[in-house]
C-alpha cells in the first residue's frame, strides 16, 4: 500500500472478529510484537502507550480465547520477570500480520484514489 503521503496515509486498519468476543487488531497486534521484541509486558504497553493493567487484561483475554496460551509470563522479583510469545503467539501474530499485509496489497489503490481526493486543509470543498 502507498505511503506517499504525510504521516504514511492512505492506511489500512484491520480487527479480525474470530469468534464471538475473541478479536485481534492493531493493538493486540502491537501488543505481541512488542512482547516478542521486548520480553515483556510492561514494556510492551509503554512502547504502544498502554497502561500496565490494560496490557496484562488484554494478554489474559487473548491467552483465555485460544487452545493454548500466545504469551508465557513469569512474575518480577529478586530475578526478574519476563514474557515471551509461544509459538502459537507466533503464529497467530503472523497470521495476523500477513492478513493485514494482503488486505493492504488488494486496497492500495483504491485508498489512494479516495485520499486524492481528501481535501488537503481538511475543510469541506466550496459548492
């Protein structure tokens, strides 16, 4: 997908309904990746500017809603604490991840025709 324009727009936003109440978006995306590239939660949250609370419901949901859990936790202390997506976690951010990629591709340029024709001070065309 073309990110000619500022601040990388056209884009393409995708929440992937699974089952009732079991979703996965941008933000839980966000969210593995950040796990994945951090080993940790809190961490994770900072880098997206989610609180440490929200950060752990939403690693708990997603841990409840799949066969298996996608995030390992081991609680802080003396040693440390630390998270790692398990493979399951990488498959299904990687799932995610290609059918946002695809999605994208199929979109391009029909996005960019409809932002061509965005006004570029944001106000509404004269009649």
């Amino acid at each position: 997908m073309s990110t000619a324009r500022a601040g990388g727009f056209p884009r393409l936003w995708l929440r992937l309904d699974l089952a009732p109440g079991v979703s996965i978006g941008p933000g839980k995306a966000e969210l593995l990746r950040g796990i994945d590239e951090t080993g940790s939660i809190s961490a994770a949250g900072r880098r997206i500017g989610m609180s440490y609370k929200r950060a752990w419901q939403l690693v708990d949901a997603l841990n409840r809603h799949f066969t298996a859990p996608l995030v390992n936790a081991s609680r802080g202390g003396a040693h440390g604490g630390g998270a790692m997506l398990t493979p399951l976690g990488r498959d299904v951010l990687a799932a995610y991840q290609a059918v946002q990629a695809a999605a994208g591709e199929c979109a391009a340029a029909t996005l960019d025709q409809l932002a061509e024709r965005v006004a570029a001070d944001g106000r509404p065309a004269q009649q």
